[in-house]
C-alpha cells in the first residue's frame, strides 16, 4: 500500500537501494572520509588498537574493492580502481613500517604510555571514569616518566639510533597533547575530577615536559640550543624505497634513479657553460653564477618584483595558447611575507594557493638577510615565479579543487612538482623565454638543484650519505649558499615530506616530458589540449595519466613497466 510517499514491499523483494552499486569515485570519496575518520578517533601514537583497526579497515576495503566489476568500467573508471588500490596498499605498508619504528623505542615509552593511551580512549568512547581511580594512574604514571629516564640514562651508545630517539621525542610531545585534550574535557565540568586530578595531572604534564628534550640530548645528541637547527631525518633503506617506487609506478631502482640524475647534471654543466662563455666567463660557470647571484634587487622591491614576473609567465601561455587560464585563477592570486624564523626552511619564496614572499627585516642576520634577498633575484626568480604560480602550482591546484577533486586523495610530488618543472622545460625550449645568460644560469641553477635533490635524497635513505654530506653537495654541485643548502636539507628531512619528494620534482617532470613527445608530438592533439587534459584528469602517478590520455588496456593487477629516461 502506498502512504504518503511510501511503497510497501513485499518479504523478499528487490529494492533498488539493495542493488545499489557505488560508483567508484563515490567509493574514492567515502574511503578518504573514513580513513580521516578513523584516524582523528584513534589518534593515539604507538596504540595498538589504532594499528588494528587501520590494518583492518585498509585490508576490508581491498578485499571490497577486489570484488568490483573492473571490466565493465570505462577507462576513467578503471584508472580510479587502481588508484584506490595502489593507495591502500601503500597506506598498509606506511603503517607497518610506522609501527616497526614505533616499537625500536617501545621499551622505555610504552610502560608510561599504555595507562595514558588507555584514559585517553575512555575519554574518546566517553565512559565513565572514577576520578579518584585516574588520580591514582596519573601519580603512578608519574613515576613511569621518571623511571624512562633513568632507562635513556643507562642506555647503550649502541642500543637506540639517532632517528629513533627523535621519533620517540615527537612522539612523548603528541602523547602529552592528548593527555592534555583527556584532561581539558573533564576539568570544569566535574568538581570531583578537579578535586582528585588536578594535582596528579599537573605532576604528570610537567614530567612529559621535560621528557622530550632529555630523550633528543641522550638518544640523537640534540641539546636544548640544537634543537631548531637539527636536522636528523629517518632513513628507509633500499627496501623502503623500492616499496616507495612500486607505489609512484617508477620501473627503476634507486642506483639507476641517481643515474639519471648524474646525466641531467652533465648537461646542465655543458649549458651553463655555453651561457658563461655569452658573459664573459669563459668555460669557469661557477663565476658566472656567482656574478648572477650579485645581481639581487634592492630591500623592499621583493614583492613587486614577484608580481611582476607572475604576471609574464601567465601572459606568457596565454599568448601562445598553450594551457587554459581560467579568469578568476590569475584574479584571486594573494602574496603574504615569509616570517624570518620560517625562511630558515623556505629562504627563497613559495607558491601554490598564495604567494608566500621571503622578505629581509632589521631582526635578521646579516648572513639571513643576504639569502632572503639573494632568494628574490630576479634571474633566479624567473624560473620559479610561473614554477609556482601560473602554469605551475596555483593553476594546477585550483583546476584540482574543481576537476574530479576526489583524485586530490592520490597526491604524489612526481605530479605536483612534476607538472611545475616541467614547465621550466618548455619555457627553456621555446628560446623565446629565457632571452639571456642571466635567465639561462637562474633557471639551470634551479635545474642542477632538481638534480642534486635526486642524488642526496636517494643516497640518504640508502644510507650512504649523512644530512651534513647532503649540504655539501648542494653546495658544491649547485653553488647553494651554505644557509640555503642547510635550510633545503633541514625541508627535507624534517618528517613533512615523503622519501621520494625531493626525487618527484625532476623524475615527474622527465616523466611528463617523454609523455608529450608520445601525445603533442606525434600529433595526437595540440599542445594546449595536451595540458588542459593532464590538468583535469588531477593527481596521479604519471603512468597512469598516461594510459588514461593513451587509452590503453588496462586490468586489476597492472604493474609499472614504462621507462621513461633512456642512456642510463
């Protein structure tokens, strides 16, 4: 019978909401959603209810997915499976290999954790507690805190390795952030929890405190004066980075990456050798870098001079028709100042939504000053204005908020930075851009840094170069000011970027690069085409935008195999 709307069924019927079939980009979207879910409730660093529910949740998911129709999908379709494949099984991996790393400290965290971890989920599930009961744990765990430094203070030399020590020191600071969030929720709203905690929790907060500072000085040699200039960083091994490869689709190992990056550094040298003959310099480049690097605009022009060049390189491609600008991607750009304390990350200025722009003030440094100007020189800058705005990142993010946006979940560095650089590799080859010397060494300084960045992050994570052996290099393969190459080194290894970032920029680009001779130039479409499509398809790993743009066969159990760089 029908009643207001509803249609009664009968016992055993079909309905259509019992039919119903997720689409896959719906499925992309709810999977994100869950997985941030997840994370935000179980929360707690090192808990192993956190690792097994997120093992269970990536292993459930794949086994659905396992179940899904691939055949029956269009090529969009099929490219969205094994996106959402390849990301739940790198998720997996980064949780074993993040719960590993956790438990080569265990030892001295875990026994002042546990009680700690478990108030913390009572509060998250919202049980009932005794107050007295958590006054009672608290002064106990108290007493756990001290005895984990008398563990670090007996350690072995040999026992706990740097990055170990750094870890567990960020870790103790997370864990205090909660405890604190467990102990704001309660205190006053129950008098009683205020009468009996209070004291107990103010004993335990000020314990953790000074915990972190004593594990970085006895486990990673960091004092209290150290600390904001460290630069430790996490190696992953030879096995770390082929897991990390398979998932970026890069068919090559690391040895032969470093490869490819040596002969891109060889023809940046021959190139900055033609354009230091055109100045004067003779074959002797590094001069004429220096020379160039002199040639920094006075304080207080940065952001004008910035602006100005933003503006010329969307000119630019508008001009020669060669990507879609959408009117209010070029109308809504915003500049903001680096702060001095942040420029010893980021010395130059960086891009994407905004423009973010170092600037030289009275509290900094004469050596501070030097590079924050030196960063804003406007050959140097030439290649890295459009780099970061428009065609680089601010068009490809803001065509990524409004194109299939879902794919956003599938962020690498190989196509956000990739698509950025590779940018600087049809401006270098149209001739008509990089009109001088000056612009040519800005550009190939810029390029020699891509290469570097390959070099010492790979070697690194091998194990076969040390942060201060990284600094070297930037310093003398690319001529980096030593604050600069410190800065780089530091963005890099600080735990904010992937063990591939710093290899993406360079790779993806070449990646791209080989991409359009098979696309543009073999005539399939025109150039502007070619780049919208690459915009609008959004993040990705880039052999798989290639099978998408090329159309071809795909099935669940595709395996990387294109190589892209040949001569290695």
């Amino acid at each position: 019978m029908a009643d207001e709307g509803w249609v009664a069924v009968g016992a055993g019927a079909s309905t259509a909401l019992e039919t119903f079939e997720e689409p896959i980009a719906e499925r992309i979207t709810r999977v994100g959603q869950d997985r941030s879910d997840l994370l935000a409730f179980y929360k707690f660093p090192t808990s192993d209810a956190r690792y097994e529910r997120l093992t269970r949740f990536y292993n459930d998911e794949l086994s659905a997915l396992s179940q899904r129709p691939f055949e029956s999908y269009d090529q969009e379709a099929k490219v969205d499976y094994l996106l959402l494949k390849n990301y739940l099984k790198r998720s997996l991996r980064t949780l074993e290999l993040d719960n590993a790393r956790d438990a080569e400290f265990a030892p001295f965290v875990q026994p002042f954790a546990t009680p700690i971890r478990d108030w913390v989920q009572t509060r998250m599930e919202v049980r009932v507690i005794d107050p007295q009961e958590v006054a009672s744990s608290f002064d106990a765990t108290a007493r756990e805190v001290r005895r984990c430094r008398q563990l670090v203070r007996g350690a072995k030399p040999s026992r706990y390795s740097k990055a170990a020590g750094h870890r567990a020191a960020r870790t103790i600071e997370q864990i205090r952030n909660h405890l604190r969030e467990m102990f704001e929720f309660y205190t006053g709203y129950d008098p009683s929890f205020d009468w009996w905690v209070r004291e107990p929790y103010d004993r335990l907060d000020a314990a953790l405190a000074a915990l972190p500072a004593y594990v970085r000085e006895k486990l990673a040699g960091i004092g209290p004066d150290d600390e904001e200039d460290a630069i430790v960083g996490e190696p992953i091994g030879r096995g770390g980075l082929l897991a990390e490869l398979e998932a970026e689709m890069i068919p090559y190992s690391p040895e032969e990456l470093v490869r490819v990056a040596e002969k891109e550094y060889a023809w940046c040298e021959a190139e900055m050798a033609k354009a230091s003959r055109e100045m004067g310099f003779g074959d002797k480049w590094r001069a004429a870098l220096e020379h160039v690097k002199g040639l920094f605009e006075p304080p207080g022009a940065q952001p004008l001079l910035i602006k100005s060049l933003v503006d010329q390189g969307t000119e630019y491609v508008e001009k020669h028709r060669l990507v879609s600008v959408p009117h209010v991607a070029k109308e809504a750009i915003r500049m903001y100042m680096i702060p001095p304390a942040a420029q010893k990350v980021s010395p130059f200025f960086l891009g994407g939504t905004y423009l973010q722009v170092s600037y030289p003030t009275s509290s900094m440094s004469h050596a501070d000053k030097l590079m924050s100007m030196r960063g804003n020189n406007r050959h140097f800058a030439k290649a890295t204005a459009f780099h970061e705005m428009i065609p680089g990142h601010h068009l490809q993010l803001f065509v990524a908020d409004r194109a299939q946006p879902y794919r956003r979940l599938f962020s690498t560095p190989f196509y956000i930075e990739g698509w950025a650089l590779y940018w600087e590799m049809v401006f270098w080859a149209r001739r008509d851009f990089f009109t001088c010397p000056e612009d040519r060494v800005g550009s190939l300084f810029w390029r020699m840094h891509r290469c570097a960045r390959i070099v010492f992050s790979l070697k690194f994570h091998l194990g076969q170069m040390t942060p201060a052996e990284c600094i070297e290099l930037l310093v003398d393969w690319v001529g980096h000011e030593r604050a600069t190459a410190e800065g780089e080194v530091r963005r890099s290894f600080n735990g904010d970027y992937s063990p591939l970032y710093q290899a993406g920029y360079l790779l993806g680009a070449l990646q791209l690069w080989k991409l359009r001779e098979e696309v543009v130039d073999q005539g399939l479409c025109p150039e502007k085409v070619f780049h919208d499509r690459m915009l609008n398809a959004n993040m990705m790993p880039i052999e798989l935008l290639r099978a998408l743009l090329l159309k071809q066969d795909l099935h669940p159990d595709f395996k990387s195999k294109w190589r892209f760089y040949q001569g290695i």
